[in-house]
C-alpha cells in the first residue's frame, strides 16, 4: 500500500453500443497496465519498475475513471501536467533508447558506405579515369589514396560540433540528476520534463552526418549521393520528435516506430535514386504514399493519438472523413482544437504542393527533393511552436534567443555559399568540370568547403536553440504550461 496503487480495469465487452463506450479502453490495452505512484510517494530506495511490460505500454492503470488517458485527452485546453504523468524513469529509459539505437545504425550504415567508396577511389587511382568522380579540379588537394581530400577534411566541423553538443547536454543531464537527488523525483512538478536521449540521438546524427560526408565526398557521384543526405532526413526528424516530445512526453512516438519510418524514408530514396529518373509510375505511388501519410499523422497529431486504426487499415481514413463530413460540411462547427487545426491544414498544403510539385516536375536529385519535403515541416513546427510559446505569454530567454538569431544568420551564410555550383553530377564530366572554380579559404578550400562548415556551425545552433528553448519555465508548475 505504500508503494502506490494498482487499479483493475474492466474493458468494454463487444456487445457495447460504439456511442456508449466514448473514452473507454478495448480489451487489447487493458492488459498491460502501469503502475502509477500517488503524489508524493513513490516505490522504495532502490526498487526498479522499468519492466519491459511498463515500457512498452500503451495503456497506463488509473485509480479512477477521471484519470484515464483516453478522458483527459479530450480536454479543449491541455497542461503540460495532463501528458507527463508516467514514471519519469521509465519514460527517461524509453527515450535512451534513441540513443543506443542510432549508434548501432550508424555503425551498420557506415561500414558498407565506406568499403564502397573506398572501391570507387581504387577504381579512379587504377584506371586513370577521371570522369567516374565529379570532383572540383581547380581546387583538390590529394592526400595519399585520397584525390580530394580538403572535401574530406571539411566535415572534421560536424564532428566537432556533434561531439561538443554531446559534452553540453552530458552537463545538463549530470546537474539535473543531481537536483533529483536532493529532492524527491516524485515532488518535482516544475518545468518541462527532462529527458535527455534525444538530444543525445541528435549529437550522434550530427556526427555521423559528417563521417557520410566525408565518405560522399571521397568520390561525389549521382549514385551515392544519398550517403551524403541519409542522415540528414534522421536529423530533421528527431528534431521534430524533440519538439513534439517538449510538450507530449507521454505521448511521443517510440525510437522503434521512429527509426523504422525512417527506414521507410531511406528505401524511397534508394528507389528514387534507381526509378526517379524517368518512370513516371514511381512518382505517382510516392506521390500517394506521400499524401496518405500526411492525413494519417495529422489525424493522430489533431487527436493526441486517440484515434486508432482498428481491424482494417484504412479505417483511419474512413473516421478521419467522417468527422470531416459532420464537423465541417453538415454542421460547420468551430474545431475543438483551433490551433493544432490551423497547423495541420498549412502543414498537409505543403506536402501536397510538395507532392504535386515532384509528380509534375519529377526532379531528379530525388535525395534533396526528401531533404527539402523534412526541412520545410520542420522550419513549420518550429515556427508555430515559437509562435504559441508567445502566444502563451512565455518568454524567450537571451540564450535561446541568440541562438535563433545566430541559426538563422549562419544558414543563410551556407546556403549562398550551397548554391555556388563547383560540379554537378547531374551533367555529363565535361559540363561539370566547366563549373570549377579555384579555391576562396587558405587557398585549401572551395565554396562547398565553406558550405560544410557554416552548416555544421548552423545545425549546432539549431540544436542549442532546442535545448535550452523552454528554460524560461523551469520555475513554473507543469498544470500552468498549455500543450500545443
């Protein structure tokens, strides 16, 4: 009794009528329910609740009816205290594993890359043909094997940064742990949530994104480009995840769901790399694929996931049509959630101009076309998160607004130097090579050098801005922080 109370729940049976079971759980989520520890208690010193039962699931235990997840969802104005009522240590787990996932990937997705564009420099070094790479001639320093290597060394900046951002969120992770041990976890309703295995993803992807730089740019071709852009799609989608788990943190997507959707995201550039080109019927399925998943993440974003699929796949999209038809057509009612709605209305009219866009132009650096479709919905969530951080009267603090100021000066710095166009695979050699230009820094670097510094300094900025956007409410209660 004095580690907490575990309540039985009692499903619905299938002979309910659907409009009397409003809020009430299936049989298929009571089964693992969690423990929740009542204010102010909590398990014994040294106890361990992280099973892998309460981990994973999706269903937690309430004492009472008024409690459940389902109930307090579909409150018209949400606190942050609303979503952050799982045990902070299980949910601190269930985000670490972020962190030790995108390790292994980058080992097993760096490996192959590597072996391969080691083969290609071989190729280039014994056969004397120097069509295969489309180098920047006027300004490549060999080094050994190596034919360009002031485009490898370029990328040492992502490293650095990453490995930088890495020592500052250990900081921050070292003193909150600390705070949390002269306190009691259980008392401690101050703030946003602190979970750190995001961030640490974020210092790793950063890294791992110059080392497959580094490797594109060994031998720069159409055909390993996506090296170069791989993570780049992880960098902008954990970004994402960050943002939405600042204010979700019960509810964020698991790192298994996560990466998985960024395997998909992976395989389509691959395929876009191989039938992009000229098949026009690639285009027309990605274009779909690409919609569909636009309206089933709005429909689980506008609901905080309480919209489920049920027996048949598409039945999202038939509720979803549904509640568009009454809400909207026959009985024009205001939405219930006007802010989340305006987003997810100006967020699917981008990717469905993205969508029709690439179906009518069919652009053939398939890999920056992806690149460009997750930097536009990730710039658009940042905005409208800053824009209801105002809006709700919450302040930005000089830290975190020197880092906006300086995010946004250094990317435009890159991406004029970016579109300075040295080569291109995109034409034949020779048509390339009459874009070289000599180099502009320490007669050692060109412009796309410059471009891989400034943006290794803007993506850590852009990090940092995350990081400490929200400091301003660490001394303010979590029942007094809006969800948005």
């Amino acid at each position: 009794a004095g580690s907490g109370i575990r309540a039985s729940s009692h499903p619905i049976t299938a002979s309910t009528p659907e409009g009397s079971s409003y809020g009430a759980i299936d049989e298929s989520s009571s089964s693992g329910g969690q423990q929740l520890s009542s204010p102010g208690r909590g398990p014994p010193a040294g106890s361990d609740t992280d099973s892998s039962v309460e981990e994973e699931s999706d269903f937690d235990t309430m004492p009472e009816i008024e409690s459940d997840k389902n109930v307090i969802r579909t409150k018209v104005f949400l606190y942050l205290s609303d979503l952050s009522r799982k045990d902070r240590r299980i949910v601190s787990k269930k985000y670490k594993i972020y962190f030790w996932n995108i390790i292994t990937i980058a080992v097993f997705y760096a490996l192959p890359v590597i072996q391969l564009v080691i083969t290609y420099q071989t190729v280039v070094n014994v056969t004397g043909n120097q069509d295969i790479c489309y180098y920047n001639f006027l300004c490549s320093h060999p080094l050994g094997v190596l034919s360009a290597f002031n485009n490898i060394l370029s990328n040492v900046g992502h490293m650095l940064l990453g490995f930088l951002f890495l020592l500052i969120v250990l900081r921050r992770d070292i003193l909150h742990r600390r705070a949390m041990e002269m306190k009691d976890v259980y008392t401690l309703d101050y703030g946003i949530p602190k979970h750190f295995g995001l961030f640490y993803a974020m210092g790793i992807a950063l890294m791992m994104e110059g080392v497959l730089s580094a490797c594109y740019h060994v031998c720069p071709n159409y055909s390993n480009f996506q090296f170069d852009t791989s993570f780049m799609y992880m960098i902008a989608g954990l970004c994402m995840l960050k943002l939405y788990q600042t204010r979700h943190p019960d509810i964020n997507a698991s790192a298994y769901s996560a990466y998985a959707s960024f395997a998909v995201v992976i395989c389509l550039a691959v395929l876009g790399v191989v039938f992009g080109k000229n098949d026009m019927w690639f285009w027309v399925i990605f274009s779909m694929i690409h919609v569909l998943a636009s309206l089933a993440l709005s429909t689980q974003i506008y609901y905080m996931g309480r919209f489920k699929i049920g027996k048949c796949y598409f039945g999202i999209f038939r509720r979803a049509a549904m509640v568009l038809y009454t809400d909207c057509i026959q009985q024009c009612s205001r939405p219930m959630y006007m802010d989340r709605m305006v987003l997810l209305i100006v967020g699917n009219l981008v990717n469905w101009s993205f969508a029709i866009f690439g179906l009518v132009y069919r652009p053939r650096d398939f890999a920056s076309y992806i690149l460009g479709i997750f930097i536009c919905n990730l710039l658009l969530y940042l905005a409208f998160y800053i824009i209801m951080k105002l809006r709700s009267s919450e302040k930005l603090l000089p830290i975190p607004l020197f880092c906006i100021v300086a995010t946004a000066v250094v990317w435009a710095a890159a991406l004029y130097f970016f579109f300075q166009t040295l080569s291109s695979w995109e034409e034949t050699p020779a048509e390339s090579r009459e874009k070289n230009r000599p180099c502009i820094l320490l007669g050692f670097f060109d412009d796309h050098d410059v471009w891989h510094f400034l943006s290794a300094a803007a993506l850590f900025f852009s990090f940092l801005v995350l990081l400490t956007l929200d400091d301003d409410l660490d001394v303010v209660r979590r029942d007094k922080i809006p969800v948005f």
